[in-house]
C-alpha cells in the first residue's frame, strides 16, 4: 500500500498552541517539556565530544490513547521535524528513529509510537558556536482526530555531565533497528517492469516467520502490503505491489529505505536500484 505525506485526510487545520512549562521543570541541559493534548515534547544535549559534537535527541511523550509518528507515517500523519535556530550555530545531523509499530484504527494503518521515545542525533558546532540551542519543532499526535504541534524549544548548554540525560540517550541509540548482517538482512532486490511490482528476498532470524516489511519510498510513500512467493532455509521471498507512485518516476540511481520487523528483532537498510 502507497501512502502519500500530502493525504493527511483526518488532521484538522489548527496547530496545538504549545505551553511551556515553568521554570525548574528542565534539567541542565534540556528545555522545558512543550505540552498540549496530545502529549508533550523537550529536547536534550549532552555535553561537546572531544571532537565538538553533541549528542542530542528530541523526547516525545504521548497523552496515554494518543500516538505519534515515525518518519513515514502511513495512511495519515505527519512525521517529526527539528529545524534549528541559525542564531545556535549548530549543523544538525540525520535524526534517527527506534523500532516503530503498525497502529491499525479500521482500514487506517499508521506507523509510530504510542508510548514515550527519544529521537537521537548529532549536533555540530560550527566555528563560533553559541551557548544555546534554539529549535523549532514540529510533530503530529492523534487519537480520534490527529492535529500538528508545534513548538520553540531552547536548550542552554552545560558541560557537566547528568547521569540520567546520559542514561536517555543510551538508551535512544540502543532502540534503534539493527543494521543489516549475514543471517538478517536483504539477499537481493528487483524491481519488476513499469514500477509495479518490488521482488525482495529476505534473511531471517526466524525461518518461519511472517516478518513486517516497510518499503519507503519516494517521500512520502511507505509500501506494507507483500505476497509471500517461496520460504525456505531462512530465506522468504515476497512480492511487493507498489501503488500511486510520483507521476514519471524514474527509479534509476535511487535509494530506498527498508525496515523488517522479525520477532524480537528489527533490521534496517536500503535498496540502492542502478
């Protein structure tokens, strides 16, 4: 199935007004919870690497029946940005995302998070850095309706170490999905004539399992749907129908991103087409 960014068919057209909370809510080195109906947000930095780079990650708390999105949101939604102040003096790196879950509401399917996450990343400092960050972000959350929320989170930078800022992060990078090894991972890749039809051949942990697969494509495209052809050995080899791509894509020289939710386990990687 093809989901389209743009179709955000149940978001109504108001933005939450962000309330910051007061002062002595926030850590040393993270702003103040951003809250609304749906859930709240901060962002946290650790301390500069010897390198100049900080770790940093946005914490997303959704309203408990409430969700939030990964970076392909599914039939509905809008994924989580950070674009940051120029005035910080900051580069931001990719932000990474841990193992989301498929939320069927009907014949909606999303793809996010309805408990607390961290959305780790790298901070830069250019030449002359300053002593805050300063980052407008932007995320969707839904229950029953789903709405934007937005805000301006500062982040005034220390030095001193906190144990438990650590602690968050650690545990941010260690729920990401895998990456790709000889007994999980992708075999081969195809994409069959005119763009409709995607031929995977996929290693399991599990040799009979019946993996969740997430093709994203295009911005703005996520594919979920597959036919299983053949499964043997720990390998399955599935059969993908793409649907509603951009008109006159062409495929040549792309990368798209695939996850594989396999028991316990997730994997991730990309499919590079020549």
């Amino acid at each position: 199935m093809s989901i389209e960014f743009s179709r955000m068919r149940r978001f109504i057209g108001l933005l939450l007004t962000a309330t910051v909370l007061g002062a002595g809510s926030a850590q040393a080195a993270s702003s103040e919870w951003a809250t609304s109906e749906g859930g709240r947000m901060r962002l946290l930095v650790l301390p500069a690497a010897a390198d100049g780079t900080r770790q940093a990650a946005l914490q997303i708390e959704p309203t408990p029946g409430w969700i939030t999105y990964w970076r392909e949101p599914g039939d509905a939604g809008i994924p989580p940005s950070i674009t940051l102040d120029p005035a910080s003096r900051f580069d931001i790196g990719e932000i990474s995302f841990p193992v989301p879950k498929r939320i069927d509401n009907g014949d909606i399917r999303d793809i996010g998070y309805d408990t607390p996450i961290a959305l780790p990343f790298t901070l830069k400092a250019q030449p002359v850095a300053s002593a805050t960050v300063k980052a407008n972000v932007f995320i969707g959350v839904c229950k029953n309706i789903c709405i934007p929320f937005q805000a301006d989170l500062t982040v005034t930078l220390e030095e001193t170490v906190n144990p438990e800022e650590e602690a968050i992060l650690a545990s941010a990078w260690k729920s990401l999905p895998e990456r790709e090894t000889e007994s999980f991972g992708v075999e081969s890749h195809r994409m069959i004539g005119d763009l409709f039809r995607l031929d995977l051949t996929l290693r399991l942990p599990s040799p009979n399992d019946r993996p969740q697969v997430f093709v994203t494509g295009p911005n703005g495209h996520v594919f979920m749907d597959y036919d299983i052809v053949s499964q043997a050995d720990g390998e399955l080899d599935i059969s993908m129908p793409l649907e509603e791509l951009p008109r006159n894509y062409k495929i040549a020289r792309k990368t798209w991103g695939i996850l594989v939710l396999s028991g316990d386990r997730a994997m991730e990687s990309t499919l590079a087409f020549d």
